[in-house]
C-alpha cells in the first residue's frame, strides 16, 4: 500500500496533537488514580510508577516515523 505525500505530511502534522490528546487523558487517569483515598501512599506510588512505566511503551506515548521512500 502506497501512502500519497500528501497524506504522509497530514499525518506527522497530526500525529503530535494526537499524542499530546492521548497524554493528557492517561493525567487524568493518574490524578483520578492518586485521589483515591482508599489505598495508601506506597500502593499509590508504586502503582503509578509500573502503571507509567507500562504507558511509556504504548504507540500513543511514543512512536517513530520512517519515510519508507
């Protein structure tokens, strides 16, 4: 499948907003998760960080771009 040039620069000048969108829900999952009063300080952080650790890896977070041309 041929991706026009047109279409190709659409994307990357779309790609970040769609990113930064992505990011800004998965905040709002954090603070969400962090107000929860029943579970102590160390369940928090310690969840936050594999729950951070495992998003980092997720397309919408990180993602890289090879014009195949």
């Amino acid at each position: 499948m041929d991706i026009s040039k047109k279409d190709w620069k659409l994307f990357r000048e779309r790609l970040s907003g769609w990113q930064e969108n992505y990011m800004e829900s998965l905040v709002k999952e954090y603070a969400n998760f962090l107000n929860d009063d029943k579970k102590s300080a160390s369940e928090k952080f310690w969840e936050l960080e594999k729950r951070i650790k495992e998003d980092k890896r997720h397309p919408g977070v990180v993602m890289e771009l090879k014009n195949q041309r």
